[in-house]
C-alpha cells in the first residue's frame, strides 16, 4: 500500500481520497503505469475465492473511496465489440439452487449489482473455452463471461463501497478461447489503460 505523509497518519474518507485499481492477474495490467496518482494496486489471483480473500484483506487494511477493477472476459454476446465495456451486474454461472436454477446460489443473491448502468456477465470458477458451455450461459441474458467480478461486487458491497467494474474482450468464450485470451492480454490491458485514463483524467 502506499505510504501515507505522517500529517495523515490516520485519513479520514475527507482528506484521503485513493482508489484501489484491482486486477485478477499482473498481465493485465501490463500496459499501465508501476505507480497512478490516487490509486493503490491490488492483484488478487485469478477465481471468485481469490478475488474474495484478497480483497477482503485489502479493504481491512485500508480506506479507500472507490474500487475500479479492470481485467479481460470472454464475450458471449457475438456481436460485442472486442474493446473495453463497462458492466453493471453480475451473477454466478457455475451454481444452482435446489431447484436447480442456474445461477441462483442457495444463499447468495441471484445477481449483484455495481449501481452503474453496464453489461450483465457471468461470473464462474473455470475458463469458459466450449461453445456448448456458452450455448448454456447465453440465456441468462449474460454478454461477458469471467471467473471473479460477482466475487469483486459482493465484496464491495459487504464494505458499502462503490465499485467500477471494466472488462476488455478477450476471447470468444469457445473453442480455442485460451489461444485467443493469451495472445489479447497485451491489446487488452491497452484499452483497460486508455479506458481508465478516460475516465478518471489520470
């Protein structure tokens, strides 16, 4: 974490503004700066269990006044531009209730919400590489599939805080999608990089 000037050893959410910019892996990130005024970094693995511990942490030992993840997904939506896109929700792709609906977790809600308008994406423990996984996860309305932004969401609103989600296409979300996302990681980082600057003027 960054070191704080001793006159603020103890911010308060007032005079200490910094954003935690969070990604799943660092060659998502390639293509920003080591160090972005007002921001902290946060890498937290890849997987919801990950993405939750490793945020949980950051935020218990830090203030921050906003979360801005950034980070790649397969898009369901074949008609989605292979750019950086906003999203807005997200639900589990990879549970069931006990009835057997997908997406519907036990105890979890259905779907989590970043309070932005955005794409909905499906958010599961596994790479998404086979068209008929997708052909599956297509009707829930998904655009996007990725494997930590429902854990990322859920975390941020344990912690009450707000969060901006951002993810650049990587892949097509079927056969032959881990060759796609390895070869895209640089290109998108770029557009994750431009879209962020966009944004928040850094």
């Amino acid at each position: 974490m960054r070191n704080r000037p001793a006159a603020q050893a103890a911010p308060t959410w007032d005079n200490w503004i910094v954003k935690l910019l969070v990604a799943a892996l660092a060659t998502e990130l390639s293509a920003f700066p080591a160090e972005i005024p007002g921001f902290d970094r946060l890498v937290t693995g890849p997987g919801k269990l990950q993405a939750t511990y490793a945020l949980t942490r950051a935020l218990d030992a830090a203030r921050y006044d906003e979360i801005v993840v950034v980070g790649t997904a397969g898009a369901i939506d074949h008609d989605l531009e292979a750019t950086a896109h906003e999203v807005g929700s997200a639900l589990q792709h990879d549970v069931t209730d006990f009835d057997g609906v997908l997406g519907q977790h036990i105890s979890l809600p259905a779907r989590v919400h970043t309070g932005r308008d955005g794409l909905l994406i499906a958010t599961g423990d596994h790479f998404v590489s086979d068209a008929e996984v997708t052909a599956v996860i297509r009707p829930t309305g998904a655009a996007l599939v990725d494997m930590e932004t429902y854990a990322y969401i859920w975390v941020a609103e344990k912690f009450g805080l707000p969060i901006r989600v951002f993810r650049a296409v990587s892949d097509r979300a079927e056969d032959g999608a881990l060759n796609d996302f390895t070869a895209a990681l640089a290109r998108c980082s770029a557009q994750l990089w431009a879209r962020v600057q966009d944004e928040y003027g850094v």
